[in-house]
C-alpha cells in the first residue's frame, strides 16, 4: 500500500523498489553467512545464487 500512496500506478517505481529490497536481503545474506561460517568466498557464491 505504501508504494501505491507514492508511486500511484507506475509499474516501473513498485519494480524499482522490489529491486532495491532483493539487493538489500541478498547483501544482508552474504553478511550473515560470513559470520556464521567465516569463508567469505563461499557465502558469496551462495548469495549471489540467492541474487
């Protein structure tokens, strides 16, 4: 509902802000798994799957 009170019906803007929200929990994935595990390299690799 949010982003229909500021984008109105632009599909483009709802698919910006979905984007931006992927992008956010994929880097936020990569942190949590280099902290649990401590391989950066591996955590990459499984959030860019994610991605």
């Amino acid at each position: 509902m949010l982003d229909c009170e500021f984008f109105g019906k632009n599909a483009g803007a709802h698919h910006l802000v979905n984007v931006l929200i992927h992008t956010i929990n994929s880097m936020l994935l990569f942190i949590v798994l280099g902290q649990m595990t401590g391989t950066a390299w591996r955590s990459f690799w499984v959030a860019a799957l994610f991605a």
